[in-house]
C-alpha cells in the first residue's frame, strides 16, 4: 500500500518537473475576399528592365517641328489705281446714241436701234416757208435749225431756190423707201437706199435737197432725187460752200469702195463747221472719219 503511493507520488513529481506542452490552436479556414477592381491610375513611366541588347531597328525619332520664322514688317506701298474696265460695245441693233452726239456712225455696217428717235425732233414747217419745205411734214433736231437757218439765207442772197426733200427718217419710215426703191430698181437698190436702222436719217442731222429746176433738167416732172442735182445752181453751192455752215456730203463722188453707197450729191449730214472743213480739206467722208478716229462703234 505505501508502495503505491510512493508511486504515485513520483509520477507526480516527475509530470511536474516536466515542461508545459503548448495547447493545440485550433485553425480557422480564412474565406478570401472579393478581388476589388484597381483604381484607375496613371502607370508610372518604367525605365526598360536590362536585357540582352535589342538588334532590332530602333523605331524612327520623331521630325523636330520647324521653328516659325516671322516674315519681316510689310513696308506699305501706295494702293494702285484700278483701271476701269473698258465700256462693252454693244450690238447694233441695240444702239442709242445720245442726243448729244452729232457724230454717231452709221454705214451699210453699222446700224441703230429700231426703236431710237432723237429726243429733240422739231417740224421743218416751223421754222421755214412752203417753199423750203414743199409742204411736206418734215422733222429735223432742234441743233440743226439754227445753221440751217443761215445757210438758206445765204442761198436766197445768191438768187438760189433749194427745198428740203426729206429729214427725220424712222426706222420704219426707211423700211417703206426701201422697199420703193427695190420694186421700182430692184437691181440698184443696195446702192440708193439704205437698209431700216442703216440709215443717217434716222439720226435727224440729216438732209436731202433739191431745187425746181430738177424736172426740167431731167426730162421728169415729179423727180426729186438724180445725180444731175450736182450741176445745178443748188447742187455745185452746197458742194462747195456747206463745210461752212457745218454740213458735210456723206457720198461724194468717186468713194463708193469706201461708203457703199453710190454719188448722192444732194445728201448731206450736220456735223459742225470744224469737223465739215476737216472734211472737206482732207476729201475724207463722215463714215471714213469716223471710223479712223474712234473704231467699230456697236457690234452688227
């Protein structure tokens, strides 16, 4: 029995001498949490980790941009003056001449406007006796009486009877004479009359005379236009003496290459008494002048 305790008594001893095991942790399984996304950042630039050495073609450096270089201060200059355009010429058909132009062309080339009449039309009849006029309704522009005027006063001082035939011609007007003219000669009618809007009557600057000797001399009782006006009292005064008074023959004799028109001593144009001495001086016509001085006046 003491023997027994004795024995448990050394155990005893023995289990206290020894040292003190560690109790037992007891392990808890960790759950892993949700991934969360990364904030958005801007990655830091890395420096290229060492290698081996890259033998492949490095990419190309990128072109330097060009400095800009500033142009110099602009030194101002003077504005250069626009030259004005040239005026387009018209079409003839489409030809007004101002009123105040006495020296618009008109040839068998180049024409007027049917519908242009002068502004300034005044009757014959008003200024003038039977005996200038013949009774006819004859208009003329008013710029024209008064050297009109003068110059059949200086015929009546030298006993000289000349009436005037025909002034103002219309468009129309010279359409119905030329057609008269192409029944009665058909052949010559280019040469005697003018085409509508090719006519100077139209410009009423214009006039034709004749005198009451014409019949007698020509064998015709009702003739008022033959190239025998030229020998007459009337004929060979105004050939010689209208420059004057500012008229000019338009179709003289010996220039049909250069009118078209054949020798019409009884036509003559208002002009001025500078430009009819010109004229007359040099032997030019008023369509030669004309176009010499000034070039194609409207496009036919």
């Amino acid at each position: 029995m003491k023997a027994m305790l004795l024995l448990v008594l050394l155990l005893a001893l023995l289990a206290a001498c020894a040292p003190a095991r560690p109790a037992p942790v007891e392990l808890v399984q960790i759950t892993a949490s949700p991934t969360l996304a990364p904030l958005p950042t801007r990655a830091p630039t890395l420096a290229p980790a060492a290698g081996p050495t890259d033998t492949s073609t490095p990419p190309p450096s990128p072109t330097p941009l060009p400095t800009a270089t500033l142009p110099p201060t602009a030194t101002a200059s003077p504005t250069p003056t626009r030259t004005p355009s040239p005026t387009p010429i018209p079409l003839c058909k489409e030809r007004f001449p101002a009123d105040d132009d006495l020296l618009a062309l008109v040839s068998h080339d180049y024409g007027l406007a049917a519908d242009y009449r002068p502004g300034d039309l005044v009757p014959l009849g008003d200024t003038f006796p039977s005996a200038v006029t013949r009774g006819y309704p004859t208009q003329v522009r008013a710029v024209i009486i008064p050297p009109l005027e003068v110059l059949i006063a200086a015929m009546h001082a030298e006993e000289l009877r000349p009436f005037v035939v025909s002034g103002f011609r219309s468009y129309y007007d010279q359409n119905a004479a030329r057609q008269k003219w192409a029944e009665q000669f058909p052949e010559w009618a280019h040469n005697i009359s003018a085409l509508p809007g090719h006519s100077e009557h139209q410009l009423g600057t214009t006039l034709d005379f004749s005198t009451p000797d014409l019949p007698y001399m020509v064998g015709e009782p009702f003739i008022e236009f033959h190239p025998a006006f030229a020998v007459s009292g009337e004929g060979r005064w105004l050939a010689e003496r209208a420059h004057e008074f500012g008229f000019t023959m338009s179709y003289p004799d010996g220039k049909y290459e250069e009118t078209g028109f054949n020798y019409e001593p009884w036509h003559f144009r208002y002009v001025g008494v500078e430009l009819a001495t010109e004229l007359k001086e040099s032997g030019l016509t008023i369509s030669e002048y004309l176009l010499a001085a000034h070039g194609a006046p409207c496009r036919p």
